[in-house]
C-alpha cells in the first residue's frame, strides 16, 4: 500500500502487535450481511417471568487458571494510506464522491454495506448506523486518505471480513448488569429509579429470550448485589463464554439536553479512545480483549444497530473506551451498551417503562438471533 509523506502532516504511528489465531475464518462469508436486512428470526415472543435468585452468582469470584495471553505477532507500523489504492488491493469499487458540502464526503461499497466517510471528521455510517473512527481521513497529495488502523480495525471488519458468527449449538453468553448494591450507579431524573435496578430488569428481560433461542445464558449477578469489575470478567471465563455484554444507562447531569444510544468496545492499540472522561489514554497499551478487536466491532455494531432500530433514540454512534475495566480482561468478543440517558426527562421516562425496557431486550435477543440464523445457513452452504 502506498504511504503518503506530506508536509505538514504528522504521520499517526502506533505499535499494533497482532495476535495469533485471530484471523478472519478460512471459510467462505455467508452470501449476504447486512444490519439493515431482514433475516428470519427465531422465536423472540417469550412473555418476562421474574426468574429465582440465584446467590452463587453473586458470590465473589476470584481470577484462578485463566488462560495467557495469545502470542503476539511483529509489530507494524502504520500510516495514511489513499484509500483508492486500499480499494483496489481489496478488489472494490473506486470511493465514490457523495456531496462537497458541509463535509467533503466518500461512500466505499462491498456486497456486505456501504460505509461513507468525511474528510476531516472521525464520525462514519456503515449502512446508515453511526460509528467513530480513530482518526480523521484527510486529503493527501490530492487524494483521500484514512488511516492504516481505521482500515484494519474498522474499514476491513465491515467491508472484507466475513461477519462475526455463532456456529454451533450451547453458545455461552455472560449477560452483565451494570452497577448493583451500594454502586447504585446514575438516578433517573424524573422517577429517580436507580440504574442499578433498570439494568438488571434489561438483563432478566434478555435472558429468556435468549435461552428460547438456543443460548446458555448467565447474568453476573442477579439480585442487588455489588460485583467487581474484576469479578464480572472472571465469572465469564470461568463458564467459558463465548461473548460478554454489559448492560447500562447513560447521565450528563446535571445536563439535561444530552440524549441518544452509545455501545462501546474496547481501543485498539495505537488508536486514540473516542472517549476517555478524564482518564489517562495511553495508546501503546494492550490488553488481553484487544485480541478481539474485529469480532467487538462487528458484535458492537450490529447490537447497536438492532437496539437503535427497535428504541427510536439518537444514533451517537458505535465508540471506542480504554478505560472500561469491565472490558479489558475479556478473552472472547465483549461489548457495554449504553441505553439511553437518564439525565435526559424525555429519554428517562422511556426508559422507566417496563415496556421499553423488553424491547431492548428483543432487540438485543432479535440481533444474536440474525447472527445464528446466518451462521446455520453458513454452515448447511458450506457443508461438503
């Protein structure tokens, strides 16, 4: 790929140390993926029961036998590279000019999406869904230009990769309600519900509807319990689950204009956070979750997508955290979804009825189920 040299543009480097055994599957994609198509879904239709209480879950866990770290492959260095030159190493169409005004704006397509992108801006869609990119694309030498990072990280997983899959059957899934027990977490700003509670309602609304579609779930806690961030990930290594969300609700208070859907996943390294509320955003830094870079990506983007479709609330898009602890330890695709604002009167009365509540669930449950559904169909393509 060609590398651009311009003066007066600072190259972006960062040391990315790829992982072993995290390449795309050697199998063929399914046919087609698309977050805005409609896929058969399995039955998503299960009325809420309140389920028992289960205390072990809430016991604390201690982080015993984890597997290491996969090995590291050499680092690479990456660069601004022209994105024409990237389309056609990847057997694409050239980008295609959208508009020059307010923001000089490209589309690039594969049979999987579209993803549009701006010059100057770190927001993008893929199919009309909201992400943020690492950097910028700018114009370089006369030609748009993205960095080698987004392109791995976040051009490729969309464009390329085959889509994140679930073949098989007793797929684990750890399901984490936000906050419990004196880590009561933010206040409605019109009933003064407490997160703590919504997000466990969320969680034991989702659980039933997963478990009809052939999921093994487990909820890191179940009552109103307070449970390390440490503990949440190493209860969902100790059942060898294969993803992990983390369920929440967001606050600007005691701003009250600040509304709209958040999913995060962790920072690739070498790539700067989206948000970082203070903390420290050391970007060399791995942890053992970067292993999954692509796979929290896809997953992130298509829950965000069903979640956004089933809520009506504003897209602010698909982020990248380094300091979500919740996230770093995870050695299987993990994502934390914020479901609104509760600082937000308009946002939070939505979220205070239980209503609204089980269509985040179905949403949630309806995304993993497209995802089986063309993971079986995958595999009955490409059986021999």
């Amino acid at each position: 790929m060609r590398v651009f040299k311009s003066a007066g543009i600072l190259f972006s480097l960062a040391l990315l140390f790829f992982v072993a055994g995290c390449e795309s599957p050697t199998e063929p994609p399914p046919q087609e993926w698309s977050l805005t198509n409609s896929v058969p879904l399995l039955k998503t239709n299960v009325p809420w029961q309140p389920i028992p209480t289960v205390a072990k879950t809430n016991a604390p866990m201690v982080r015993t036998n984890l597997p290491p770290p996969r090995p590291s492959k050499p680092p690479i260095i990456y660069a601004y590279t022209s994105l024409n030159n990237w389309t056609a190493e990847q057997k694409l169409s050239e980008p295609l000019l959208l508009t020059k005004s307010p923001l000089t704006t490209y589309s690039v397509s594969s049979r999987q999406g579209v993803l549009v992108l701006a010059i100057g801006s770190r927001e993008a869609t893929w199919n009309g869904v909201t992400f943020h990119l690492g950097f910028a694309p700018e114009f370089i030498d006369g030609q748009v230009a993205v960095h080698g990072l987004d392109l791995r990280k976040n051009f490729e997983p969309l464009l390329t990769d085959p889509p994140l899959a679930f073949p098989g059957t007793n797929r684990v899934i750890v399901i984490d309600p936000g906050h419990g027990g004196a880590n009561a977490g933010t206040i409605a700003v019109n009933d003064h519900q407490l997160e703590k509670d919504l997000t466990l309602d969320w969680a034991r609304r989702l659980k039933p509807l997963l478990e009809t579609n052939g999921w093994t779930v487990y909820l890191t806690r179940t009552t109103d319990f307070d449970v390390s961030l440490s503990n949440r990930v190493a209860f969902a290594e100790a059942r060898h689950a294969d993803l992990f969300v983390s369920l929440h609700f967001n606050s600007a208070a005691p701003d009250k204009k600040e509304n709209g859907l958040e999913t995060y996943c962790l920072t690739p390294q070498g790539m700067p956070s989206t948000l970082t509320r203070g903390n420290p955003d050391f970007t060399p830094q791995w942890f053992p979750n970067n292993a999954f870079d692509e796979e929290n990506f896809q997953l992130a983007m298509r829950l965000h997508a069903a979640v956004l479709r089933a809520s009506g609330e504003d897209d602010r898009g698909v982020r990248r955290a380094r300091f979500m602890g919740v996230l770093h330890g995870n050695r299987h695709p993990a994502i934390l979804i914020e479901g609104g604002f509760l600082s937000n009167p308009a946002e939070a009365k939505k979220v205070e009825d239980a209503g609204f509540r089980q269509k985040l669930a179905e949403a949630v449950a309806n995304a993993l189920a497209e995802a089986r559904v063309q993971s079986l169909k995958s595999a009955v393509t490409n059986a021999p």
